[in-house]
C-alpha cells in the first residue's frame, strides 16, 4: 500500500491524519511574517470588521484578536498556500480530483490570551449533499500540550450528528452531556510549524485556551468535494455559479450534486447576533471548557 492510500485508510478510520513538517520553513517563515503583519496592522482595534474578529477578555475586559477572517482575500500568500502541490496531493487522495475551497480562517491564540473552542461538528455549521467535505489546518507555529492544542475524538466522524443548540438557538457547540466524555477518548495534536492537520467535516474536536505566553496560530481551509453543494439554511452560503468556479483549488466544478444519505441537523434558528464560533459559544450556555472548571 503506497503512502498515500495509507494515508486514506487512516482518514477513514479516525476522521483525519497529520502530515508533519509537510510544508517547507522558506513557506512557514514567510506565513509568520504576513501574519505578524497584519496582526500588528489590527492591534488597536476594539470592534470587529470584515478582517479583524476582536474579542474582549472575559476576565481582564482587554480586546485581542481572536481571529484573521477569510485570510485567503486578505493577502495572496494564504490563496496560493491550499493551492500547493503538497497538499493538493494530499486532498486529492482523501477527497478525489475536484475540489473547492468554501472559506478560510486564522485562528490568533495570541501570547497574551485565547479563548479555548468548545467541542463541535463543522458539519452542524455547513451541512451540504454530501459529506467528502474536510477542514486543512496548518501550524504558523509550533502547536504544543501548553499553547492551546488542538483536540480530536477518533472516530466521531462516523457517528451521529449531535444537537448544538443552547436556549433555543444555534450555540456551534454540544452540550456538556456530551462534552464531558471527550477529554478520555481524545487525542491531543502537536506539531511543528508546517505541519498540516485534515480532519473530516463531522469528527468532533475542540481546542484550549492558550496560556503558555507563546503564540499558537493556525490556519483553517474549508475544502469539499465538487459535487458536494451546500444546503440551503447553513452558514455555506451558496453566491454564485461564478464565485463557485472561482474558488475551485483543482478540478472542475460539477453541476450535479451527489446525494448520500448522511445525518444532517440545521443550524437555525441563529441567534440575534452572530459573528464568530466564538462570539456563538461565549453566548450560548454549552459551555465546558469556558466555565473554568474543565483544562
């Protein structure tokens, strides 16, 4: 079995795989410039804008940059980045030839502070007709136990599609009945800078606050198969058949949509104000990492 195939078994049966130090230092180094860049082009801010998501810290009240939105239309270096031979090569095993790229994300951990994210599904955010659908997440910096790690439950991306509501509305997180048996049965992600992380849409993970007074930042690509079309009511927004075609990363788009009896629960109703999986989980009340009690 060559490594790629390897690779695919190992998808399939946990719900992802990482592939360390897979992009060159020349690319990593050029990632922490841009994004020191533009993290000091945003640090005075208080409010979030169309780059920028600012959150305030709930004990110190400070505001921080929490995340970098959409980084693939902010600097060309992030578009060209999922576009790679190393990771195209990768995604074409797990995912076929055609694919498109949804969004993107850079999440900031910063040295001063982070937010920890509650366990989620990315599928209870952007169901679509089928679920070849994945998340790239690559390391700007080393990712360490004390700096905000990522967590995966092996496994989960075969099981069902579990309830991320809170009061009635869409919170992006499961509830502490579920959360609580996670930790046990969850694998802790480390790797060095350029080390690239695919995890399928449904498995559950979550990741801790960064306390370590180093930076943690990661980026996040939200790529599917081509015959995979999002479902009306979720945060994939369906623009255009243009916008479509024009975030293709290889392949071709296709106009017909593969079905596959997969489990789906909406995202709605939303709450009144949505910005962030961040600003949904601060006011939902499936808190399980957030309240303190859990590290």
């Amino acid at each position: 079995m060559d490594a790629m195939s390897q690779l695919k078994k190992a998808y399939d049966e946990k719900g992802y795989v990482i592939c360390d130090s897979l992009l060159p230092m020349t690319v990593v180094e050029e990632l922490q410039e841009v994004t020191d860049k533009i993290v000091n082009a945003g640090a005075a801010l208080t409010a979030s804008d169309e780059v920028y998501e600012i959150l305030d810290d709930l004990e110190t009240k400070q505001s921080r940059i929490e995340r970098i939105k959409s980084p693939h239309t902010v600097n060309p270096c992030f578009d060209a980045l999922i576009r790679r031979q190393e990771i195209t090569d990768v995604l074409r095993a797990l995912l076929g030839p055609d694919i498109r790229l949804q969004n993107s994300k850079l999440n900031v951990k910063g040295k001063e502070g982070s937010a920890p994210v509650e366990w989620h599904q990315d599928w209870a955010f952007y169901p679509h007709t089928n679920d070849d659908v994945l998340a790239v997440g690559i390391m700007i910096d080393d990712m360490t136990e004390d700096n905000g790690s990522v967590l995966f439950a092996p496994g989960t991306h075969r099981g069902p599609v579990y309830d991320h509501m809170s009061e009635g509305f869409f919170c992006g997180a499961v509830g502490a009945d579920v959360a609580k048996d996670l930790p046990d049965v969850s694998d802790t992600v480390t790797g060095k800078a350029g080390t690239v992380t695919f995890h399928h849409v449904r498995l559950l993970h979550a990741s801790k606050a960064n306390l370590s007074g180093d930076p943690r930042r990661f980026i996040l690509y939200e790529v599917m198969a081509a015959d995979a079309w999002p479902l009306a009511g979720c945060s994939a927004v369906f623009e255009s058949w243009d916008s479509m075609n024009e975030r293709m990363v290889i392949g071709k788009q296709s106009d017909v949509p593969r079905l596959v009896d997969v489990p789906v629960r909406m995202p709605q109703p939303l709450p009144p104000k949505v910005s962030s999986i961040f600003q949904l989980q601060r006011d939902g009340t499936n808190k399980y990492y957030m309240d303190g009690t859990n590290s």
